[in-house]
C-alpha cells in the first residue's frame, strides 16, 4: 500500500517505463573487466569508464592490501578536523608531479571535487557550456553567481556572453575537457585565450581526459600544450581511467590553501579509505612509468569505431573511445541495448535528461582490456541487431 505522500514517485516512475526512460540497475556479479558477470552470464563490457582496465589491475590490489594492513580500512574523519593521513599527502604531491602543477587538492569523488570548488571561488559571473557534467550543473547551482551558459563548444557564443557579463568582476569560465556523452573535446586553447583576454578563471572537468589525452594520460591540458598559468583549476578524478575511487583539483598552491580552508565537501565529510589511496597511488605511478595502455586503449577505439562506421553506424562526433552509437529514439536505443544483453554485449542505452530528447543513443567505452577478438565480437552483435531493427542496411 502506497502512502498518499509517496504516489507521486509510483506516478513518475509509471511515466518513466512508458517513455523508455526507466533504468533497471544491473547487479555486477565479478570484478570490473572486458568481460561481466551478470544474471550469472558472461556479458562483454562496453559500459564502465575503466579506460586503462586498472580497476582490477594485480598491481593495484597488491598495494591496496598492503595499505590496508599497515593503516586500516577508513581515514577517522574529516581531514581538516581529525588529521590528515600522510597518505593523502603522498597521493597529492604525485599527482602534482603527474600533472605538472604545484599542488593538488584530494576529495572523495569528481562530483565532489566539482562542489567543492565552484561554490568556494566565489564567481559572480559563471560561464558555462551548455553540455557541461551534471556535477558542474550542480555546483553552480550551489552559486548565486550570474549563469550564462553558451552553446556547446562555441567560442563565438562565448565571446558574445563574456561581453554581456563585462562588468561583473569575478568571472568563471568552466567546461568539461571531454564531454561524457559524446566523446568531443573542449577548443581548450581558445577558451584560454578568451579567458585570458576576458581576465576570468578558466576550469575545466578533465574527468574522460585523465588517463586518455596528452603524453602518458596526463589529460587535456596537456594535450593541448598548456600550463597552470593558463587553465586555473583542472579538475580530476580517480574513479575512470585510475581504476579506484576520488577525485582532486590540480592547480596552483594558492588554490590548495584556499580550497583547504573553504572547500566544504573537505572541511565537512570524510576522506577517501586508505585502501582507494593506495590504489590511486599506484594507478599514477603506472601510467608514469608505462604509457603502453593509454596507447592500446586508443588503439582499440580506432579499431571499433572504424568498424562501427565501415557497418553504417552514426556514431556522432568523438574524438576519444567514448564512442556513442546515434539512434534518436529512446525506445529504440532501449529495445537495441536489451537485445545486445541477450546477445552477451552490455552497452547502456541513455536518454533524457542525461542527453538531450530525441538523441537517445547507446554509448559504448573501450577499454585497454578489451582484446581484437571482443571487439570484432561486439561488432558481429552491432551489426546482427542493427540489421533486425532496421538502423542499418
Ligand atoms: C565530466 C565528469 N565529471 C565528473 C564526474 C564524476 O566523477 P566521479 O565518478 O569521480 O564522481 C563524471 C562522471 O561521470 C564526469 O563524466
């Protein structure tokens, strides 16, 4: 029996399944891998954003097995207030060294790092692309800053906006470096340029860049030659490419003193576990070393969306392995995603809110774990399913 209060979420819910937007939630029963387990059957992995297939790496469990015997399983409490462990130090000062920064802040989470510093910095005047993350969304709703948001990477909107907002004083550019949903990248060099010109902090979310773009998968603004001088406030996270779970901001020292004192996703909930810390560590030292898996991730993309367009497949305008395949429909794209499930293929199906109506699409990831013989498996599905729902010929 429902209680009055609750029937508007049976109501919502009702809508949902009508319009193909209700997401039934996969249970994972293996690790993360090329290949999943679930309802006990062996599906092949399109889905997971771990890029560089470290999430079940030996290296990294070795280390987070270490760590947890020598400092446990949680951090106590929250940095600022119980201590900081000297764990949380070491993740920071290397992933500064990774991306040629002078300090990195940690959190628990991408999502997190992006509430904790869009609210701290204080805008009066953000500018925001249209396609940006659903956690810089939420962090600048968590500003009364002034939002003008510009059309998906256009530098000539932009422009247009940083005029209209001249005259207020603090102003914020942010963009995702990739865009999630896509798999495009941001025109960094321009926005710098304009940020520079416009005198505004430049950010960017460089969550699908980590691990991915730029020498060793030191990210976007690498990829595109820049400094720190350049782009204030880089944000990343652990939780792709790294295999693990975090997030952190890279930028100057200044801005880690600051976010220290003002970041309230760090000053008011708990650290990442010792053992993610570890793992992190170890994900970073890795791709330091060895750039051999960031090559063959983008080796495998080639391969399957080659493949995908050679079979007539839309797969819009990546420039990444995100790779998503255009069906339009929800209903479609759902019924497309339920049929590669039954053919041993887990690739998701996504639609409002998370992309716009009428752009549903299955987005599918590669991963260096992948091998030819999974990719060339996954397109022979690609190809019989397309065919029987008529999306090619
Ligand atoms: C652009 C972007 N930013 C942030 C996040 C959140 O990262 P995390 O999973 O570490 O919270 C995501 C995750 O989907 C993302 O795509």
């Amino acid at each position: 029996m429902v209680k009055s209060t609750q029937k508007f979420m049976v109501e919502e819910l009702d809508r949902l399944r009508r319009v193909g937007l209700y997401n039934k939630i996969k249970t994972i029963e293996s690790p993360q891998g090329a290949w999943l387990r679930i309802d006990g059957k062996s599906v092949l992995n399109l889905c997971s954003n771990n890029y560089l297939g470290l999430a079940n790496h030996p290296v990294l469990i070795e280390e987070a097995k270490k760590i947890l015997d020598e400092f446990g399983v949680g951090p106590g409490a929250v940095r600022s207030i119980a201590g900081t462990m000297s764990l949380h130090n070491d993740l920071e000062k290397l992933l500064a060294e990774f991306k040629n920064v002078e300090a990195t802040f940690s959190v628990q989470s991408g999502f997190v790092a992006n509430q904790a510093v869009i609210p701290s910095v204080g805008a009066d005047a953000i500018f925001t692309d249209s396609l940006n993350h659903a956690s810089i969304i939420d962090g600048v709703r968590l500003t009364k800053a002034k939002r003008f948001i510009y059309a998906h990477n256009s530098m000539e909107e932009l422009e247009e906006r940083l005029n209209e907002g001249k005259e207020h004083k603090r102003k914020l550019i942010i963009t995702d470096g990739v865009f999630s949903m896509d798999g495009d990248i941001a025109e960094l060099d321009e926005i710098a340029k304009l940020a520079s010109e416009h005198e505004a902090l430049l950010m960017v979310d460089d969550a699908h860049g980590e691990g991915v773009l730029g020498s060793h998968g030191r990210g976007i603004v690498d990829h595109f030659g820049l400094g720190h001088n350049d782009v204030d406030i880089d944000v990343g996270t652990l939780s792709k490419a790294m295999g693990v779970v975090g997030g952190y901001i890279a930028g100057s020292q200044l801005l880690k003193d600051y976010l220290e004192q003002k970041g309230r996703p760090f000053l008011f909930s708990s650290a990442t576990t010792p053992p993610d810390v570890a793992a992190s560590i170890a994900a970073v030292k890795l791709l330091m070393k060895d750039d051999s898996l960031v090559r063959k991730l983008w080796s495998n993309a080639g391969y399957f969306q080659k493949g995908m367009k050679d079979l007539g497949f839309d797969i819009g305008i990546t420039q990444t392995p995100i790779t998503p395949v255009m069906l339009g429909d929800a209903k479609l794209s759902s019924t497309f995603s339920k049929k590669l499930l039954d053919e041993g293929v887990f690739a998701m199906s996504i639609g409002f809110p998370t992309v716009t109506k009428g752009a549903a699409r299955i987005r599918t990831m590669l991963s260096a774990s992948h091998s030819i013989e999974d990719l060339d498996y996954s397109l022979e599905k690609f190809e019989k399913i397309g065919k029987e729902l008529k999306v090619i010929s």
